[in-house]
C-alpha cells in the first residue's frame, strides 16, 4: 500500500496543475508537503487548502541558493527529507528554426539543470538517513521523439538519462530515482501557443485520441504514479520509467483494426 505516515516530501512546480495534485495526492497519504513554486500567491492559496501538513516555499529551480534554504528549512522544521518530486518545467513548441539557442538553453536550465541541482541538494540529508526517493517527472516526450518539440524532448530525454544514473549511484546510500512519463497535464502550460493548437484542434484531438486509452490522462493518475514511486510500495524499484500515457508509447493504434 502506498502509504507516506511521517514521511517528508519537497515538490516542485506546486502551485497548479499537476504539481498541486502530487502534492494533495501525498498529503492525503499522510505525508509532510513543502510545496515550492515560483508563483508564490498560487501556491500559498493551494498550500492553505492542505491543512497543517502542508507548507510553502518560494522556489526557482535554477537557483542553487533557493534550494539550499529550501532544504535547510526543511530539515529544521521536520527533521529530515524522505522524498524530493521535480515536476518543475517549462515548454516550448517551435521548429528548430523557431527555437533559439537561448530558449534552447532555457528550457533545458529549467527542465534538467533544476531536478540535478534539486537532487544535490537533498543528497547529504538522504545519504544521513539512509533512505530517499527522488520522482522526476517528465514526459512521453522523453521516450519518443516529436515534431515541433525539440528542446522539451531534449530536456526531458536528458532528465531520463540523470535519473537512471543517479539510481545507479545512490542505491547502495538507500535512495531510489525514477521517472515518470506523462501524456498530458495543464493546458496552462501551452498558454503562448493557444491560438496556434486552437486553429489545429482536430488533429490535436485526434493525436490525444489515437492510443489505447484515448484522451489526456488525468492530473489524479499522475499522482498516483508519483506517490507509488515515492512509496515503500516501490522498494526495488529504480531507475525506471513509468509512463501513464494511456498507452501512447507501447505501440501503432488503428481504431479500425478493434472491429476486425
Ligand atoms: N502539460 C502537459 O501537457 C504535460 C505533458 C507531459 C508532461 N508534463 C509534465 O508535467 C509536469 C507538470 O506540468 P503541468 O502540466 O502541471 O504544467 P504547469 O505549467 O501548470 O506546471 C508547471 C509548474 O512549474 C512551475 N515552474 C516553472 N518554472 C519554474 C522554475 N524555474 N522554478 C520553479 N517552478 C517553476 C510553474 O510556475 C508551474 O506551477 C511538468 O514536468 C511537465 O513537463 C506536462
């Protein structure tokens, strides 16, 4: 059962969307939440909704100082830090000629640079207390290539490959890193681009249809996947990639072929 009694967990990204799911999601499993986020309204909004358990912490992934004070504020107030979720991460739809090496380098100082430096900055509390899980979330993105997403898929290929080498390197100090690999979440994150997706709208729901489970999957699946893998329900289990993908990556689907 995936149960987090007396567990601590810092999540980033926490103010909306997903993040603030996985981190309700934890809550009600009984862990302690420092939510983090750089809107910090939204986030002490949705932080006062989780009761006592919950806490917010201003927090720019890209910043080796925030996470140091993160950090350290969380071990003085509860004493340790058994979980760490990056969800933290920013998009950008462009070809390659409409991505600049400056949004290039942006997304992936944001999507990859930040969960490494979240995980060095837990790594001397976890190695103390000989026990952590790290939950990386990235993206179905990360498993295949797409169109349009160059610096996005990078960033979250490259999350991938930090997760797994960091679970090769931190077993033996009882951490666990995963991955989990989302097909959808906040349409918030598509702001700059909503025109654009709304004048292609069949052919985006017809990519969001066009697998086993058609549709986006819900904020609450993600969740669920995080808090298993944050869980002792996931002793043994690192260096994963879990997607929740309505089936999006395992394979062709032709919706023609189910009436053959
Ligand atoms: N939205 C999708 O369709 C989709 C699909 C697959 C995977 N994902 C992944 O799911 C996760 C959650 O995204 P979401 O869908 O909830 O989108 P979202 O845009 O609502 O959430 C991202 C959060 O990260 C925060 N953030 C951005 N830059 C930050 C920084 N430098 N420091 C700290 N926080 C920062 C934002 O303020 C926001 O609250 C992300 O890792 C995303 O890549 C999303």
């Amino acid at each position: 059962m995936s149960r987090l009694d007396d567990r601590v967990a810092i999540v980033t990204g926490a103010s909306r969307g997903v993040g603030s799911t996985i981190a309700k999601t934890l809550v009600a499993a009984g862990a302690k939440v420092i939510l983090t986020d750089i809107l910090v309204e939204e986030g002490e909004k949705v932080t006062a909704e989780l009761g006592e358990a919950a806490s917010f912490a201003a927090l720019d992934v890209t910043s080796e100082e925030d996470w140091s004070r993160v950090v350290d504020e969380a071990v003085a107030a509860h004493g340790r830090v058994d979980i760490l979720v990056n969800n933290a991460a920013i998009l950008h739809l462009g070809t390659l000629e409409n991505t600049p090496p400056e949004i290039f380098r942006r997304i992936l100082e944001v999507n990859t640079v930040g969960p490494y430096l979240g995980t060095r900055a837990v790594l001397e509390t976890m190695k103390a207390q000989e026990v952590g899980s790290i939950v990386h979330v990235a993206s179905i993105d990360g498993l295949v290539g797409m169109n349009g997403v160059s610096a996005y898929s990078a960033s979250k290929f490259g999350l991938r490959g930090l997760a797994k080498s960091s679970a090769l390197e931190l077993g033996r100090s009882g951490i666990r890193v995963n991955s989990v690999c989302p097909a959808g979440g906040n349409t918030d994150m598509y702001g700059p681009w909503f025109e654009k997706l709304t004048a292609i709208k069949d052919e985006t729901q017809a990519y969001n249809n066009n697998r086993g489970i058609p549709g986006n999957v819900s904020y609450e699946a993600i969740a669920q996947a995080v808090l298993y893998l944050a869980s002792d329900a996931s002793g043994g289990v690192t260096g994963i990639d879990l997607p929740v993908d309505g089936g999006a990556t395992a394979g062709k689907f032709m919706l023609g072929f189910n009436s053959m």
